[in-house]
C-alpha cells in the first residue's frame, strides 16, 4: 500500500475512534475530529499532512515513488 492510502484509513479511524469516544467519555474528543478535518482540508492545498511525516519514517513510499519503481 502506498502513502496516500494509508493517509485517508488512517484519518477515517481517528475520526470514528474520536467520535465513539465523544459519546463515550468526553465531547471534547469532537476537537481531535475538527483537527483530523482540518489537517485533511489543507492538505488538499499544500499535498503535506504531518501524519506523512511519520508514514515516511517508517518507510512507506508515495504512489509516484511506487510508480517508478
């Protein structure tokens, strides 16, 4: 799998886990899933999430990168 997919399953699991955990434990879990939306919302202009920074530590390589192999 490349990066951008582990991106979007990432994003979507911290968004569901904030919610149950709204529900749960505490409303205040709804920031965490304003942050996650954010995140993904300006990614769309600069194509940079902080989340691929970690992605890329751990050696997971973009689609363009898979492309040329």
């Amino acid at each position: 799998m490349h990066i951008e997919r582990y991106l979007r399953l990432i994003a979507g699991v911290f968004i569901l886990l904030s919610l149950v955990f709204s529900q749960v434990h505490s409303e205040y879990w709804l920031f965490f899933t304003a942050f996650v939306g954010l995140n993904l919302f300006q990614s769309f202009f600069t194509d940079w999430c902080p989340m691929m920074v970690f992605l890329r530590w751990f050696g997971v390589k973009s689609c363009k990168e898979m492309a040329a192999n």
